[in-house]
C-alpha cells in the first residue's frame, strides 16, 4: 500500500492495486476545535522521523502497485538534488589532482611481491606533490553537502544497464523476479541513446523503470566509462536505502532480506571481497587524511567486488556523531562517503583508479568505495566469508576448468557460506552473448574512432564461436557449470543457477524488446534438451503484475 495526493481532492488518497480509495479523516481531526492539537500531534510525528513515510510516492515517482510489487514510473529529478549535484561538480573542479596518472601494467601483476620500497617507487610523485592533493583532497571533505532531506524513501534496486549492458541487466532483473524480489528497480542508463527500442515500457509489466543520469547532470564529459557513474547513479536513485547491483551481477537467491542482515543495519553499508590484497600507492593513506605518515607501510587490505553494494545513504552521505560533555558539544565525526567516492570517480581514470591500484588488478571505481570510508573513518562492514569461483564443466563434471564468475555470500549468515550473487565477470549471460550465429556489437562497445568511422563489428555467441570454452558442452545440451557432485546442483547450495538463468534468458529471447526468433528458437531447445524443462516461465513470481 502506497500514499498519493489527488489533484482532484484535498483528501489524502491511498492506492490499492490501481484504484483509488478516499481516506476519511477521523472526527478528531474534523474538529475545529482541536487544530491546535493536531498541528501538535503532526510537530511530533515530524520531529520523530516518521514523517518520511508520508513522503514515499511523492519521493519515488507517480507509482503503480500490483499485487504488493511496486513499479515506479515516471519520475522528476528533485530540483534539490540538482542543486546538489551542481555544487559537488563545482567543488570537484576547484579541487583537481595535480598531476594525471596513466594507467600502466604493474610488472609481475598478482604474483609480485608487494614490499613498502617497490609500491612507493611505483608512481613518480614527489613529496611536494602528496602534500598538495593532502591539502585539496581536505577541501572537498570539508565542502561536501550534508544529506538532502525529504527526497529519497523506501528500499529498492538500482542497475546500470545501457547498450550492451542492458542485454545482462535483462537476465540479472529476470532472475531477481524468479527468485522472488518484490522490491522496486531502476534501471539507469546514461542517457535516451542507450535505450534498446520499447525495453523501458516492457520494464513497468517487471516492478521497474528507466533512469537516465543526463536528466541529473548537465556535463558528463568527465564521465567517460560505465563504472565511473556507480556513485553518482546510488546517490541519484529514489531510494534512501540502495542494493547497487552491475548488469552481469545476478542474484541466485531472493535479495530482499539482505536489508535485514545485522551487519548492514549496524553499519548502514555492505561491501563484499575480491580475490586479491590492496597495491594501493603508500602515499594514499597519507593523501586521504588517514596517516600523518607519507609513505606507510604495505596495508594489510582486501580489495572489494564493488559488483554488488549495499547503502543506506542517510547513513553515509552525512553520517553526523555528536558527543555530550558536561557543558558542551563536540563535533566528532562527519562521514560523507557516497559524495566522496563520487569525487574519487569524477577524477577516477586520471588519478584515483592508479593511485589505489597502481596499474594492477582492479585498476577502476572498485576500491574507490571503501577508501572513502576508511578516509572518513566510518562504519562499514566487509562481509568475511571469501568469494568463490565458479568454474565451467570440462566434460568431467570435476569442476576442472577456469573460473566463469564469481560467487559471492549471503552476509546474513555469519556461519558458513551461502550463496547470493553471480557476479559474471567472465562468461556474460545473455541470450545474444551465448546463442547468436552472427550478432552486431552494440555501439556503446565500439571505440569513439570506430563509432566516428562508421564501423560495424560482428561477434559469434558462445555456441558458434570455436574458440569459446563453453562451446562444446553447449553443442552436447549439456549443463555448463562445474559442480562438485555432477548433478547440476551448485556446489554451494542446494540451487539449480544454472536451470534457473537458462529459464529466465528463454523468456528474454522469446518476449518483449530483446526477441529475436531464430534465437528463442534455440535457446528453448538447449534449455529442452540440457534441463529438461519445456514449461516456460511467466516473468514473475506468484501475485505480480499482469
């Protein structure tokens, strides 16, 4: 059940299922004698908090509801949050790193022997330098924006998708819906020409909608890849509590209760891990406020999987602590984390992403995340369980061959791991990426010369392309994930992933803006033949939107 305001009535109006129902306001408040108490009884609810749940459809769009999934329509950038965004962007260019940084290969990769002397000689930064980008880097802190009230409510979902991404961000939606999300979902695009032709209005029949960051900001000539908008689309969404997820990170199991992990609600913010330990510049600790030292040692860090994040952004936008004295009040602590990974994105390809990496693995937004919390010394929580990889079948069904993707854990259980998301870093599961003869690449893949220059590239989904790994198994209808026991089962859980993308892909290549008949063609017959499935599914749980 959601609140919405009439045009044609005074009275506030609840929607239930499409259909609008007056509210009739209890006698107490008819009363004109009693104005006075109800104006102080709404002073109450204003100044506990729970005046945001008043603010929920005003703040997340014109929404529908059907069937208890809320689909939010269209939706008008809050005047306030333009606002904002401008000042950032305006604080951001006052403030830019002094020198650029090329991205470089780092000798010896993941296998290198990180020592304290080998990172510090790695970047060709002079102490005069560090101290410099100390000082602008303890401006922007200082200038950053407290959290704007009244303009996000609600949990939900926010997905970058756009171009080719929008063919894994439709996979990664179907299986949120199959596994039985309710939540709301954005999906944000950089701008209308990243748009696959009718997807957005087939999105409102899935419990989401179309976002574009263009509508936020003016200039995105600073925003040259993808990644870099992570920040700027989580502060953007209408959401005051966010699960970020990327195109390719599909969810294996319902994510709704994430929200309720312990570990989340004490800390307002859930990274997860990547396989390899920071080769951040030592100087980094000292630029970003964290060391008085300008060369520390090597930090004992883990990177992070930023494929998946979960924000509470009242939390971290401006997290304010105050401590009682006896007669005063001390200013403690001031976290802004989401507005400064945003400013260690804006400037992310020409220094930040090689600062924090070095030219080694990761080299991009990822560890832009929990550098700013650590900057801020806020809290956060890192979930403890290891990553684990998830190989492709070799023909043996012992799991012999190369990682695919990566299987990340559910953070609510602190005891053993189960699984929750599929980040496929490698292997991309969409229907053109596994199944087409011959498919045109999508200009947002192309080069900016390719582009300018007309040129159209070709590319063979895994079943026609000989030098695929996959291919094989494919062309035998049989399962692709390695697993432990050979039954199909995930290994890390009682979960058939595999059966249930295949089932989610078919509907994708055969209903709505992404059908293509000769691929639905095939795609129904390898889910036939390898799962045995000839049922097809409805694209949503039991109860959704028709």
């Amino acid at each position: 059940m959601s609140l919405k305001h009439s045009k044609m009535s005074a009275l506030p109006m609840f929607v239930v299922h499409d259909e609008y129902v007056p509210m009739r306001l209890p006698a107490i408040f008819r009363a004109k004698k009693n104005v006075l108490l109800c104006l102080a009884l709404l002073a109450i609810v204003y100044l506990s908090g729970l005046s945001r749940l008043l603010y929920v459809p005003s703040l997340l769009g014109i929404h529908r509801t059907c069937n208890f999934i809320t689909v939010p329509t269209t939706r008008e950038p809050s005047p306030q949050l333009l606002e904002q965004w401008v000042q950032l962007q305006e604080l951001f260019e006052a403030h830019p790193p002094n020198l650029a940084m090329e991205r470089i290969d780092f000798q010896g990769g993941q296998t290198a022997k990180l020592t304290t002397e080998l990172l510090a000689d790695y970047l060709d930064m002079t102490p005069l330098e560090a101290d410099y980008m100390r000082e602008e880097h303890a401006r922007v802190v200082q200038g950053l924006p407290g959290y704007p009230q009244r303009v996000f409510a609600g949990r939900g979902i926010a997905i970058i998708a756009g171009g080719r991404y929008s063919e894994f961000a439709a996979t990664t939606l179907g299986m949120i819906r199959l596994t039985g999300s309710r939540l709301p979902v954005e999906m944000w695009m950089r701008d209308r020409g990243e748009e696959k032709a009718g997807w957005c209005d087939d999105l409102l029949t899935q419990g989401a909608a179309c976002r574009f960051v263009s509508d936020y900001m003016e200039d995105m000539s600073a925003f040259s890849h993808h990644y870099q908008l992570k920040a700027p689309v989580i502060m953007f969404s209408a959401f005051a509590q966010v699960l970020y997820l990327d195109s390719d990170s599909i969810p294996v199991v319902n994510p709704d209760p994430v929200f309720d992990a312990p570990v989340y609600v004490n800390t307002g913010a859930v990274l997860w891990p990547d396989y390899w330990g920071a080769s951040e510049s030592p100087f980094t600790p000292f630029i970003t406020g964290r060391s008085s030292t300008k060369a520390t040692a090597v930090p004992a860090i883990q990177t992070v999987d930023a494929g998946q994040m979960l924000w509470n952004k009242e939390k971290h936008w401006k997290v304010l602590f105050l401590r009682h004295g006896f007669c005063h009040v001390v200013l403690a602590h001031i976290a802004q984390a989401l507005c400064l990974s945003a400013y260690y994105n804006y400037f992310g390809p020409d220094y930040f992403y090689t600062l924090l990496t070095q030219g080694g693995p990761g080299w991009g937004d990822k560890d832009t995340f929990p550098t700013a919390f650590r900057a801020l010394n806020a809290n956060w929580t890192l979930v403890p369980h290891r990553l684990e990889t998830q190989r492709y079948d070799d023909g043996t069904g012992k799991g012999m061959g190369t990682g695919m993707a990566m299987m990340q854990a559910d953070p609510a259980h602190s005891e053993g791991f189960k699984p929750l998301f599929l980040h496929s870093n490698f292997v991309k599961f969409s229907v053109r990426r596994l199944m087409c003869a011959e498919c045109m690449e999508d200009a947002s893949a192309l080069s900016a010369q390719d582009r300018s220059e007309g040129k159209r590239v070709v590319f063979k989904g895994h079943i026609m392309d000989r030098s695929s790994a996959i291919r094989n198994q494919m062309l035998r209808g049989k399962r692709v994930f390695a697993t432990k026991t050979g039954d199909g089962m995930n290994d890390m859980g009682k979960l058939d992933t595999e059966k249930d993308i295949w089932r989610v892909m078919e509907r994708v290549a055969c209903v709505g803006a992404f059908s293509e008949e000769k691929i639905c063609a095939r795609t129904r017959r390898h889910l036939e033949t390898t799962f045995g499935v000839e049922s097809r599914w409805d694209g949503r749980p039991e109860g959704m939107c028709q």
